[in-house]
C-alpha cells in the first residue's frame, strides 16, 4: 500500500501537484499538497489540496461545484512533485479559465491565449 510519508516534502511539509486533464493532457492548474491531502484524494477520489491562504484543506470543486475527479496520482522520479490526472468539471481556475495557464509569453509579450468560459 502507498505510503504518502515516503514522498519529499518541502519545509512547510508541502508538494506541489500538478493538475492535467486525464483525457486532452491539458494541464489545467498546480496547487499544494501536504501528506493528508494526498491520502484523502486516494481515499475519496476528490482531489484535496491545501490552501496555503487559508491553511485549510481544499475540496477542488466543495464550493464551485467545478470538481476534479481522480483518475491517477502519478509520482515524479525525485519524488518531489505529483502528476494528478482529474476528470475535471468546468473550469479549473478561479477566473472562470479552463485551465489557470492563460497567459503566454509570445515575442516579449504577454498575450492572454484563454478567455474565461461563458456562463450556462
């Protein structure tokens, strides 16, 4: 069985997580894990960060009803970083973007390549 105590932490006891849709790869958002959020996202399959902000666990979706389903939990090779690949409903970011990756850098400029999604 998976032990989350075996992946390296930062010095807050956090691990940066990286969403990525698990159909299109898109990768939709990065948030912060600590060793109990990993065991609840296995354990309920509700992907579960830890607010910095708040310092409070986060229900991706508890509140805006955008949920972020587990399909895999993937470990980088240093063990430092994870791949979550979520089925994810509506946007992923908080400005309403599918993805919080809307701006590129493109010939020294900053140019905004997703427009927040209309409302249903």
């Amino acid at each position: 069985m998976f032990d989350p105590a075996t992946l390296h932490y930062d010095a807050h006891g956090l691990i940066p997580a990286i969403a990525q849709d698990a159909t299109n790869g898109d990768v939709l958002m990065m948030a912060w894990m600590n060793a109990e959020a990993v065991a609840r996202t296995l354990e309920t399959g509700r992907v579960t960060y830890w607010s910095r902000s708040r310092q409070s666990f986060w229900v991706k979706g508890e509140t805006s009803g955008h949920v972020q389903k587990l399909v895999e939990m993937r470990v980088d090779c240093d063990r430092d970083t994870l791949l979550v690949l979520v089925d994810q409903a509506g946007p992923a970011c908080h400005t309403n973007r599918r993805s919080c990756f809307f701006t590129a850098l493109r010939d020294g400029a900053e140019v905004e390549i997703l427009r927040p999604l209309q409302a249903d």
